[in-house]
C-alpha cells in the first residue's frame, strides 16, 4: 500500500521520541523525504535531522521550507508539571508550526493528538472518536492536547488537509512513556492494581501507531478534517497488560490492589504535593493515572480502520514478544 | 382570567408548541361558543407536503389533559422525515388530541358536564373541525367512554378503535375501586378534587417515577382550585348506580361498542388500581375482534410507563390500513377430538390411568377408560351445570394426576379455555399469569384457592376435595369436584363439542425469558401435537407411558395410552427417583417414559438404591424422552446404562411448539463424530410435521433474512407446523414480532433461538438471540466458543458474552472450574491464554466465578444476559461482586 503512494518531502516534528522515531522510519519506508524537528538528533538513518523547537518561531520557518507534509508529534508529555509549560508547547507550539506549515505551503498535515483529549474520567466502552473537549479532558496534559487538536482541525481546508490521529496507550520496546514507567514502578514494588485490575482497556503497539500515522498522511485527501482514534482494537484488562509488560520486562508482576477511590485522593494529595516540590521523578500515582487505570476505556475503531484503511500489523501478544525480545 | 381557553405554557417537556392551537366551537342546542386547546399535527404535515391516510382522535381522561398524548403527536409526524421506517408502509397520520371543556387548557363553561353532554362536545367539535375520511379513535380512561361513545354516533367516520386502559361497564358484582370510593364520599371529593391536588397527585403517582417537571406539566392546567373544578364534576359524574344522570349514556355507550364492527385495539397497564384487568376482559368481550396488549409493569398512567405510540402506530398500519390477514385455509387432514378416545373405550374396562400415590390414598390407584369416561362426562355436566360456558376460562391449578387428566379432558369437551401455569413460576409469577389471563373460573387444590383468595385471583372456584363448608364458604369455593360430578349424574346430553378453530388452551411459559406469556392453543393444533406424538414415538393405544413429563403426559388419554404418574413432588422434578420410575414403569408394563430433564439427574443419583426386580423393570423400557432443555452427552450415556434396551431421545421444542425436532443419542453421537467443532448443539432433524427454515442473521445481528433452508447458514430458528401455537394471550405486540409470513403463505413461528441447518437436515443451536454478540469481525454465536473454550483442562462450564456496544462487542468468556472457586476472580493468565487458544477468536478477557447463573426451571440454560451486565460492569472498573 505504502509503495503506490508519491513520495514527498515531510517533516516529522518531535521525531527523537520511540513513536517518533518510528513514524520517520515508516515515512522512509514508504519512500518519502523525511526531514525532523527536535531538541536533539532524530537518530534515524536517512532522516535530515533539523534541531530545534517548535516554541521558536524562527525555527519552525527553517524547518517547513520547500516541505509538503507535516506530522507534528512533539508536545510536553507528562503527569505532573506547571500549566504554562504544557500551554508553551502543546498549544502554543501546534499554532506555531500550523502556521509555519500554510506559510511554507504544506497541503498535508497531521496532528499526532491523545484519547484523553475526550476522556472525562468516566468509563469508555466502544466509543467512536469523540470531540475533543479542553474544558472536561483530565489533567494539564490532555487539556492543552484538546486546545491543540481543535486549533489543528480549526485550520483545516481543501488546500490544507489536516488529519488529528489520536493513539491511545502507545508502547513498544525502547518506550521511555508508559512501559519504562511501568516496569521501573514494578521492579520498586511500587505499582499497584486499582480495584481487581479488571477494567478492559485499549493500547496500541508502537509501530502500529506509526503505521497509522503514515496510513493518515497518506489518506489526507479524503481523511481530512476529522480526528480518528487508533488502537490496536485489542482490549485487556489492566491487570493482564501489567502482567503481560512485567513479564516481558523480567520483573514480578503487581499484586497489591488499592481500591481506586482511596487511589484517586491519594493521587490528588501526592499531585499538589509534587506540584509544590518538582523533582527528579513523576509522582507515584496522580489522580489522573489512577483514573486511567480505573476505569474502562477501549473505543470502536470501525471508523478509523475505514478512513484510513489501515489495521494494526502487530498483535498484542506479538507485541509482548518483541518487549520480552528487548529486555533480553 | 381562569375561565377562558389559552395556550399551555411554553416549554412543557416533550410538547412540540407548533401543535397547539385554539378551537372556537358552537355548541349544538345551545348557540354557546366555546373553546377548545387541541394539539393538532394537521398543519405540521401540509408544511412537509404529505396527505395523511386518516386521523387518530385522542381523548384524555380525568384528571389529565392533551399533554398525555404529546408522543403519539411527535411519532406521527416523525414518520414522514424518518427515513427509517418507511412511512409508505407505516402510515402517516393526522392526530388529534383534545383538551375536553372544564379540562387542560379548554375553556371553563361555568356548567357541569355529564357523559351525554361531553360525547355531545366532542361531536359539536369534530364537525367544526370538518373530519372526515377514516377516523380511529384513542381514549383514556374516561376519555375511552367519551371516545368510544362518539364513535358510536359517527360509525360512518370511524374505521378503527384504541384505548389505553379504561372501562365502559361496571360489573354489577364489582364494588367501585377503592381510590375512586374515597373520592366519591361527598365531604372528600371537593376537598380531593377541587380545593387541593390530592386527586390529580394521586393519579399522577400512579405512574412509576414521572419526572418532576412532566408531572408539573400535568397539574399546569390545574394551578387553582376554580381551573380544578371540571376535575371535581369528572369524578362526581362517574355513575355508581343506575339512579345517576350518566348511567344511561354509559349504558348506551357500552352495549353501542358491540355493533362497532371495526378493528379495535386495547392496551393495558395491569398495575391499574382503578381499571384492573376486570375491565380489559368485558372490553374484549363487548368487542371480541379486538387486539389486546398487557403491558407487564405498567400501570394507569400506561402512556408514561411505555412508548406506546411506535406501537399504535404500527398496529394502525397493520389492523387498519392493511386489514387483517386472509383467513389461513382449512387444513384438509384433520386429527381427531382430544376426547374421542374416551368416547370410543366408554366401555372398556381396560386401564387408561394409574396414578402411583394419589392424595390421601396408601396404594396406587388405577382408573379404567369406563370410570374416566364416565368421570369426566359427569365433570362435563356438572361444570355446565355450574354456568361454565363454551369460551370460559378454567384456570387449572392441580398436580398431574387422575384429578387433572379428567379436569382437563371434561374442560376441552365443553369448550371451555383451560389456563394452566406452573407453579414452578413462584407465587409471584404464577399469580401475574392468572391474574392476566383472568379466569372464569378457577379449579384448584386447597393451596391454589388459599393463594387465589390470598391474591384476589378471579373466577368462580371450584375445589378438588370436598371442604368443610365453614372453609369453602371462606374461600369462596362455590362446589368440590365429588359435588361437580354428582351435579352431572343428570344423564342431560352435553352440548355441541367445540370446533377444531376454537381456543382449547393457554398455557404460560417457563418464564426463563422474561415474564411468564401465556401461549394459546386451538383444539386443532392440540389435536395435530398428539397425532404427531403418537406418529413420532409410535405410540398406540394401550402402549404404557410414565408420565413425568406433565405436558407430554396429559395427552396421554387423547393419544390411547396407559399413562402412570409416578411417585414425586411433580411441583419440583429432582424429586423423582430411579425407584419411582421403575414402581411407575411396571404398574403399566411401560414402553416408553418421559422424564424431564431435571429430574434425571436425581433418577441417576438414586439408581444405586434399585432393587432387581426394578432395574430388570426398567431394561425393558423402549424409549426414554427427555424434553425441555439440551443434555450433555456423557449424562445421556449414564441414563442409557439404566435404561439399556431404551432408545433416548431429546426433543428440542418450546411452549409454543412443544415438538420441533428429535434426536437419539445415537444420532448425537454420530453428529458430533461427523462435524466435531460444529459451533452448535445438534438437536436432530425436524419432527414428522414440522418445518424448520433459518433466517439469516445481518452484519448487525438481525433475523433479515428469507426464511431458508439452505445449509450452513447460521440465523434465528423459525418453525412451521400445525400444532406451534395460535397465539400469546393478549400480547399483540409480542404476537406480532413472532411471526413471520412468507410469501407462499407459510407462517413462521420465530424461536427466537440462533442455529444453522447442516447438509444432512440437522438442526444445530448455537444460543438464543438476544445472546448473540455483534463484533466488529462480525456476528458470533456463544455456543461455539462455549464448547471450544470447555475443551480446556478444568473448565467445567463457559459462556461467552458480549461487553460493549452492539457492532463493536468485546467477546468475553465467565468460566466456572471443575473446582470449585469461593469468589470472583479473573481468570489465571495461563488459563486466559489456554482458552484464548481454544476459542480462536479474539477475547478480550476471561472471568472465572464459583457458579454460572442458571434459570431456576431448567437448571441448564445459562443466563448469559444476567452475565453480560455483570462482566460488563466489572470490566469498566466495577466491583468483582459475584454474579
């Protein structure tokens, strides 16, 4: 499918990250022009590495010059931080290269967005891709996600095709996000299941999101206009993702069980504790985590795989094959 | 000003504003003008440019207003821009509803207003408005006399009749309900209804859990004590007597609905305390071509306690638009009577009955063809004698038996319509069946007329033993079965036997799936389910049957066998032993015994205690059958051990269509030989009578297609033959989802369980419909994963359920392990993988619990929607609570 399409000069902003890194190499793949925009080297044979941020204006002018397609992953990702840095880049960043991007004449651009952009705390069971909502979505993070995802969708027209591709729960080897977390917090003793660890939720595999950010690019014409959430439409529940990651990883798999409101105030505290303290490391659990680890959410994915008519590649357990395989 | 007409407030939750307008009327007689609100959708439907095919005429009743039919208004003019339902084929039509004078939003003529003169308002108004061209009326409550008596003075307009629950007569025998007798006393009916809202709050409580803002929107005409006084004239002019001003126009309007030869339909809250079912019936025998709709759980207010508009729609569109069906042809075989045996053996001396431990006897008691002749002649006679007429109710609420067989046999040869319900229901449930089917009259043992006086079941009663008068006269038990008998002994000829088309029966489901429905049988289908019993299982007459099995058994006199009732509690079948059987088995020299499925189990467990002379009784039984539910092989295999000379059968069947198909356990063997992973529950091929089609299921996991007996094809099961039932019992709506009509004139029973046919003709069950779970890969049955997932090491049972929206479903197994576990749990990630290679089909989690739900009746059909809602709920986060 790849190989039909022609090739074109793209570039991939926050590429130094493992979905980014990813995504260049699928864009490679599929035989386009890839150029790259980040702090430090993309680290991807075959990509023009641009090093910068997308909060520099001037920057952001350099890096889209002579390009044709944008796909725009970098953002502030955390759990805890200040407001203003999450503004900085997710909002304040995604209107940056927007316009760069329709100043240097970009027809095609993709906003690499997040489920929780929609994610009100409450349990998701096969949900289609809701709007984004700034106001309800939990947390810094997918607040300022939300703002940047409409901003995206807002500038969308006929000459300028935007796409917003939400993965949700993205792992793979080499994953510094939620499966170095994960396993660091296990290896501590420090994870706990929420409640029986029962509710089912969706993840997708790292190169499966690459694929359907490419699958996205590629699909812009028709695609256009519209966020599509993309998950490996494999739901499990927490307690069997845990153990699949831990073991993977070589680590004992949680056993302790926290009922998930007794989690939740607890995160709460240890949130405006942190907020007041920044450190070395995230939180032990915040409010938001407990929520996502609590509650269900796994989403419909017959609307995604239709726009962009792709599937995911990878299985979930072909997927844990690959994390034990990067452990050994 | 509180006199004059006006407009509702705007903003009244549902009510469309475009709907209302003001209607200035002169009244006949009089010359006074007065004005009406009305909701109207006339105009709404000229914008959208469509002709309606009539208009519905609704009619509130007291204390309410037009606010009451807002959804009918809505739905009727949806029709037209929803896509969905076709309106060529639904119809589209013009509704309106009235606020009557004094009432809603009408004016206040400062007169009261008598049943005469309202039919006489709503006339004056209808000819204002110009209606013409067909009309169907709709009334409630006592908007449904007002209603019914204009349509008897328009015959000429009216093409058709509908009420929610109402009353034209009252029954000389029955006191005015409770609420309105309080509301009558003279002190209290201006205090109730005028000065406060007591009466209005009263009848706006009647509906179950009416938000608050609805329920304002019904007292909004009634804010003040003057605006409330037609309420207070309403009630006084309800007729308590012949003495009242209204009793002759209630009079007319009740013997005026007999000559309304248009179709008719009532639907009906049974949790009504004014308008109980009492009034349903008399309706129904005023209007004998009238369809009938019990809503179970609804009460008065029935118009906020289910979405009745979709369903007068789709009846209008039915009943009215298209007619009624062209009559099913005659059958050119027709079985002989149920009764004609009895008539042909009256003089044999021969035994027809033994019943093993009849009550109140030591030792088994045999009944010849000559004394169960005569016995149920003499019970024919006496009951007639008694005032049962052809077309009563009997509910029968006595264990199988003697008593029963000659109960039965005597109510079919009269004519009379035998309800029975099983006490396996509960007293709750058994009580909402004979509650619903409101019997005539009721024959019952001492338990049954405790219950029927404790409950207020209706009808006459009659007892089987004879009670001390000091107790019958208590309960209200008007003759024993001894005094029914001696009141036959007159030698007068019975009447004219019933004609094969008459109802013979009705007799209530299981209740496994949702509220007990009564299912409605005529002779002739009764007839055909034993001509077929006897063609299937080659029973002839004299042949011995052991009745353990009570609707098979029954038949035992019209089919001309021997039947033995054995030694149990027929009330709770696990009390059968291996002993009992056996003692029943060589009391008739038996060939054949019909078991039920829960009863097996204890026959099996007590095997061990049987003599040798027993088990020699039992190696000389043909055939065992076992109805009622699917038996796993190795169980069957154990009962082939007791029985070794026998063949073993398992029909597949349901109330409606009690033989469907049959299979040996040799033919379960040999089909789970020849397709091992079938993904079904191979029920055999169809019986001797009996067609089986499928129609297919959808992507979305609906029964669309043609029903097709083509090969493979996994849909809804659906059956024709001529003894599956007539109908449910006042259940049009139900009725009319079970049926389906093919174009050759076949009507096909829907089952409403999945299966596939396989190239030999075999039947397989993959799980009931609503069971089926609608992935985004596509439609899966849950037999099949079931099986595969039972293949695994330690897992004793499974069911696969579906968790999530229907097209994107999450396939999700509930385990219950060979050991037993103490609480809920998910399952094991080895056994989760294990059983994940079994199913070959993505599931997203697996559940372990101590126990699968099962029915209380059949104790083997697992309740998957009861698991469904529990995974669901512990999958999104909820509390691992047992099942």
């Amino acid at each position: 499918m790849t190989m039909s399409e022609t090739p074109m000069k793209v570039l991939v902003t926050g590429a130094s990250g493992s979905l980014g890194q990813a995504v260049v190499a699928g864009l490679i793949a599929a035989g386009h022009e890839v150029r790259t925009l980040q702090r430090r080297s993309s680290a991807v044979a075959g990509a023009e590495d641009f090093i910068g941020t997308v909060t520099d204006a001037e920057d952001l002018t350099t890096a889209t010059a002579g390009r044709e397609a944008v796909v725009h992953l970098a953002a502030k990702v955390s759990m805890a931080g200040a407001l203003a840095e999450f503004e900085a880049v997710n909002v304040g960043g995604t209107a940056g290269i927007l316009a760069a991007a329709r100043a240097a004449g970009v027809t095609r651009f993709v906003q690499v967005s997040s489920p929780s952009v929609a994610h009100s705390g409450t349990s998701i069971m096969g949900a289609g891709t809701l709007p984004a909502d700034p106001k309800r979505a939990r947390g810094a993070y997918a607040r300022t996600k939300a703002q940047g995802e409409l901003l995206a969708l807002a500038s969308d027209t006929s000459d300028f095709r935007v796409v917003a591709v939400r993965p949700h729960l993205v792992w793979g080897p080499g994953d510094t996000q939620l499966i170095a977390r994960i396993v660091e917090r296990a290896r501590r003793g420090r994870l706990p299941l929420l409640n029986s660890g029962a509710c089912l939720i969706d993840t997708t595999y790292r190169d499966n999101a690459a694929s359907a950010i490419v699958a996205a690019l590629h699909r812009a014409d028709t695609a256009h206009g519209h966020a599509y959430v993309v998950s490996n439409g494999e739901p499990r529940t927490v307690a069997e993702l845990m153990d699949g990651i831990c073991r993977a990883a070589g680590v004992t798999p949680p056993r302790w069980r926290v009922p998930a409101a007794v989690a939740r105030a607890a995160g709460g505290a240890v949130e405006a504790l942190w907020s007041m303290r920044p450190g070395e490391d995230e939180p032990p659990m915040t409010r938001f985590l407990a929520e996502q680890l609590s509650t269900a959410h796994w989403f419909d994915q017959r609307r995604t795989r239709e726009a962009l008519q792709w599937s995911p590649a990878v299985s979930i357990d072909e997927g844990l094959h690959r994390l034990a395989a990067s452990y050994r | 000003m509180s006199g004059a007409a006006s407009l509702p407030p705007a903003g009244l939750p549902g009510l469309d504003p475009r709907y209302s307008r003001l209607v200035t009327v002169p009244e006949r007689g009089t010359g006074a003008q007065h004005t009406w609100h009305v909701l109207d959708n006339g105009d709404a439907l000229a914008q959208l440019g469509v002709e309606p095919v009539g208009t519905i005429l609704c009619v509130h009743g007291n204390p309410t207003w037009s606010y009451l039919w807002r959804s009918l208004l809505s739905a009727a003019t949806d029709v037209v821009t929803d896509a969905a339902s076709k309106h060529a084929t639904i119809g589209v039509w013009r509704v309106i509803a009235v606020d009557q004078l004094n009432m809603g939003f009408s004016d206040r003529t400062g007169t009261t207003r008598p049943l005469s003169t309202r039919i006489a308002d709503l006339g004056d108004l209808t000819e204002t408005l110009g209606l013409a061209g067909q009309v169907v009326t709709f009334g409630h409550d006592w908007g449904g006399v007002v209603s019914l008596g204009w349509a008897t003075q328009h015959p000429h307009l009216v093409s058709g009749v509908m009420a929610l629950n109402t009353a034209v007569h009252q029954p000389a025998d029955a006191s005015i309900p409770a609420l309105l007798r309080l509301a009558l006393r003279p002190i209290l009916l201006k205090s109730s209804t005028v000065h406060t809202t007591a009466f209005l709050q009263s009848t706006l409580a009647l509906a179950s859990g009416l938000p608050a803002p609805v329920r304002a929107a019904y007292l909004a005409p009634y804010l003040t004590a003057d605006r409330r006084q037609g309420i207070g004239d309403f009630v006084a002019d309800i007729p308590v007597d012949q003495h009242h001003e209204s009793f002759a126009a209630l009079t007319a309007v009740s013997s005026g609905i007999r000559d309304l030869h248009v179709p008719a339909l009532f639907l009906w809250g049974p949790k009504d305390p004014i308008f109980s079912d009492r009034y349903l019936v008399d309706l129904l025998q005023r209007m004998p071509q009238a369809d009938a709709h019990r809503f179970e759980g609804a009460g008065h207010l029935i118009a906020e306690d289910v979405d009745f508009a979709p369903v007068a729609l789709r009846w209008l569109a039915e009943a009215v638009l298209t007619g009624p069906p062209p009559p099913v042809s005659e059958p050119t075989h027709e079985a002989p009577a149920l009764w004609s045996n009895l008539d042909k053996y009256r003089d044999s001396p021969k035994t027809a009955l033994v019943e093993m431990a009849p009550p109140g006897r030591s030792a088994p008691r045999h009944v010849s063809w000559r004394l169960l002749a005569t016995r149920v002649k003499e019970l024919a006679a006496g009951l007639r004698a008694h005032g049962v007429q052809p077309g009563d109710r009997v509910s029968v609420l006595v264990p199988p038996g003697a008593d029963l067989t000659a109960v039965l046999y005597a109510c079919l040869r009269i004519g009379a319509v035998v309800v029975v319900a099983d006490a396996g229901l509960g007293i709750g449930g058994l009580s909402r069946a004979v509650r619903g089917a409101w019997p005539d009259h009721v024959i019952g043992i001492d338990r049954a007329l405790v219950a029927a006086k404790a409950l207020g079941w209706p009808g006459q009663k009659f007892s089987t033993r004879r009670l001390p008068a000091g107790v019958a006269r208590s309960l209200g038990v008007t003759a024993s079965l001894g005094e029914l008998m001696t009141a036959g002994r007159t030698g007068a000829p019975l009447p004219q036997p019933p004609s094969p088309g008459d109802l013979a029966a009705v007799l209530f489901t299981s209740g496994s799936t949702g509220p007990a429905k009564g299912v409605a049988y005529t002779h002739r289908q009764l007839s055909a389910l034993s001509e077929l019993l006897a063609t299937q299982y080659d029973i002839t007459v004299g042949t011995g049957l052991v009745a353990g099995f009570a609707p098979f058994a029954l038949l035992g006199p019209a089919l001309g066998a021997t039947s033995v009732t054995p030694d149990m509690d027929v009330t709770s079948p696990s009390t059968l032993t291996a002993a009992a059987v056996a003692d029943a088995a060589a009391a008739v020299d038996a060939r054949i015994v019909f078991a039920s499925p829960a009863a097996l189990g204890n026959v099996l467990a007590t095997a061990d205690a049987l003599t040798v002379p027993q088990r020699n009784t039992l190696s000389g039984v043909q055939a065992l059958l076992s109805a009622g539910a699917p038996l796993a092989e190795p169980l069957l295999a154990r009962v082939s051990q007791l029985l070794p000379s026998a063949t073993i059968h398992t029909p597949y069947g349901m109330t409606e269509g009690l033989l469907l198909t049959d299979i040996t356990l040799g033919g379960i063997r040999d089909a789970a030989k020849s397709i091992p992973d079938s993904g079904g529950v191979c029920v055999g091929v169809p019986a001797a009578s009996v067609q089986i089609r499928i129609s297919a299921l959808d992507g979305a996991g609906v029964a669309s297609g043609p029903p097709s007996n083509q090969p493979g094809v996994t849909g809804e099961i659906v059956a024709a033959a001529p003894h599956i039932k007539d109908h449910y019992d006042r259940l049009w709506v139900t009725q009319a989802d079970s049926v389906r009509d093919s174009d050759d004139g076949t009507r096909w029973h829907r089952t409403g369980d999945v299966g596939h046919l396989d190239s030999e003709g075999r039947l397989w069950v993959e799980g009931r419909l609503p069971h089926v779970i609608v992935a985004a890969s596509g439609v899966i049955t849950p037999v099949g994963p079931e099986h595969r997932a039972e293949q695994v090491s330690g897992v004793a049972r499974a069911a696969a359920v579906g968790v999530g929206p229907s097209g994107t479903q999450q396939l999700v197994l509930v385990i219950e392990l060979s050991t037993r576990r103490r609480r809920p749990a998910m399952a094991t990630p080895r056994l989760t993988a294990d059983i994940r290679a079994a199913v070959g089909r993505p599931v997203a989690a697996v559940l372990v619990v101590p126990k699968l739900p099962t029915d209380i009746r059949h104790n083997s059909k697992v309740d998957r929607s009861r698991l469904a809602r529990w995974a669901t709920d512990v999958l999104a986060g909820g509390r691992m609570r047992r099942p």
